[in-house]
C-alpha cells in the first residue's frame, strides 16, 4: 500500500519534471526569433515599459489608460535610446530562449512592455516570479509563453 501511494505521488512530480526540461516550445522559439529581428530594428522602434500591478485591475474603476490588459499601470517611461531598446529587446529574447518551464503558476506580472515597429503593435505582459508571458500580437491571436 506505501508503494501505491507513493507512486501516485511520484507521478505527477516526474510529469511535472518532464514538462520543465522538454525544451522550448515552437512558440517560445518563433517569439526569440521575433524579438531578435525587433532588436536589430532598434532604431526604428518604439517601446513603453510598464510597471503593473500584479493584481487585476476591477472593470470600471480605473481610466482606461491605467490599465494595460486588465493589470493597472503603477508608471511607465518611453525608452528613447536605440542601445537601450536593443538591449531590452535581446535581453527578453535571451530570456524566452532559456526558460525550460511550462509551469505557470502564479501569473503575478509587474511589468508590461508596448513595442511599436512601423504600424504594428505587439505587447509584453510579463512575470518574472513564474517566468510566463503573455503575448498580445497585431493578429489578435494572444501566446503564453
């Protein structure tokens, strides 16, 4: 009976286990590649960074510019400088490439970012805790990364 119950224990833990070393998904690699060519474009991108409350804004309190998909803005800055919109474009990619897990726990974001590349807008609503994403692409189809 102890060898039953401790392999229904087990189980879930091993799959929870494989799921975190399988690798980067197709998604995670295909939006590395897409912030990798928005950082070599740099210098004709615009990016806002926003700092969120990680707790869900409630419909119809806040103005609809203290809100950046549904997480309310505590602050925001435009980064102006080209190195710096690289950096922060490599640096998200780097990090998209080397997340191993599919665990999304929490989903507690407190940082958002608005990049504008010619007419296209895609957003970044991060959290760092579970190490997820949510990707809010020009097409409308939203990822979690």
């Amino acid at each position: 009976m102890k060898t039953l119950y401790r392999l229904t224990c087990l189980i879930p833990l091993l799959a929870l286990a494989a799921c975190a070393i399988q690798g980067n998904s197709r998604s995670q690699v295909a939006e590395a590649a897409s912030l990798r060519a928005l950082a070599k474009n740099s210098a004709n991108t615009a990016i806002t960074l926003y700092t969120l409350n990680p707790h869900r804004s409630p419909l119809g309190k806040v103005k609809a510019d203290q809100v950046f998909h549904g997480f309310g803005v505590v602050g925001q800055t435009v980064v102006t400088a080209a190195a710096d919109r690289q950096t922060l474009l490599d640096s998200l990619a780097t990090g998209v490439e080397s997340s191993k897990s599919n665990a999304h726990v929490c989903f507690n974001p407190r940082h958002g970012l608005r990049v504008l590349s010619g007419e296209q807008v895609t957003d970044y609503v991060i959290c760092f805790q579970c190490m997820h994403m949510k990707v809010y692409p020009p097409n409308g189809n939203v990822q979690n990364i």
